[in-house]
C-alpha cells in the first residue's frame, strides 16, 4: 500500500515492489535492529519509490510533459461531475497532479496522513523526527498543497455561459 500511495497513479506498482523487496533483501544483512523492523521497511519503499519517481520525471521531460490546460480541465470537471466512482477516480487524479508539484518530503508527509491516516506518533517514528517537528513540516506541507492547488485552479479555464 505505501508504494501505491507514495508513487502515485503514474508509478509502476508491481515493479517498485518487487524493486523493494531485491533491495530489502540485499540490505537486510546490514539491519540492526536500532529501528523497528517497520520503520526500516518504510524507508526502503520511500527511497525506492522517490528513485522511480526521479526516472518517471525525467522521462516525461525528455517526452513533453503533462499538457496544463488538460490538468486543468480535470480539475473543473471533477468538481461538475456528480459523486461517483469516476469522481473519486478524477479528483484522486488531481491530488495526485498537485502532489507531483511538491517537495519530495512535503509530498510523502501529506501521502502519510492525510491519505494513509496515519498519526503524528507513526510518521514521527518513521521519520525518525520528533512528535513537534513533524506537526511543523505538516502545517508547511498543507500550505504547499493548497498553494499548488490554487494554481492549478488558477490555470484553468474560466467555466461559464459566453
């Protein structure tokens, strides 16, 4: 479930994966247990996932990227279209575009509890961070995602009758 959601609809599922589990294998002599066995998962899928995600940007760069009148367009028909499976489908889309635009560190902190639900206490001891800090770069995080949002709704085309 971390790599769905860290990666996001774009990323490779089953690859990232099996990508995981090689290097978690490879590692696992160097484990010491100073962490919990948990917490040193995560940070392998973390790092696995940021690297795929790195490659799938760079593709894209070197293919044209996302056109932003589309990712726009998105937008303003998820928020016409009635509450449905398409719906939750579009605007998972849309958070998704509006995650791909923040930090790394941001990105993965709003993925941790908004989308995985997860407390303070649990990023706190992935993160290997205090309870504090985290609540800080949380409050920094939904700042960012709500001045990338307000972007991307800027950029979209008025809606109206002419």
């Amino acid at each position: 479930m971390w790599v769905r959601r860290l990666g996001g609809p774009q990323i490779e599922v089953d690859d990232a994966v099996q990508e995981v589990f090689l290097v978690a294998h490879r590692r696992l002599r160097w484990f010491r247990g100073r962490e919990s066995l948990t917490v040193w998962f995560y940070r392998v899928t973390e790092n696995v996932v940021r690297h795929q995600r790195r490659r799938l940007r760079r593709r894209r760069e070197v293919f044209a990227g996302a056109d932003e009148s589309e990712i726009a367009e998105q937008a303003a028909r998820a928020g016409e279209i009635a509450n449905d499976e398409e719906t939750r489908r579009q605007r998972l889309q849309i958070i998704y575009q509006v995650l791909d635009r923040m930090s790394e560190r941001n990105r993965t902190l709003i993925i941790l509890f908004e989308l995985e639900e997860l407390s303070g206490e649990e990023i706190a001891r992935l993160k290997g961070a205090k309870l504090a800090t985290v609540w800080v770069w949380l409050h920094r995080a939904r700042a960012e995602f709500r001045r990338h949002l307000a972007l991307l709704q800027q950029s979209s085309p008025a809606s109206g009758p002419e």
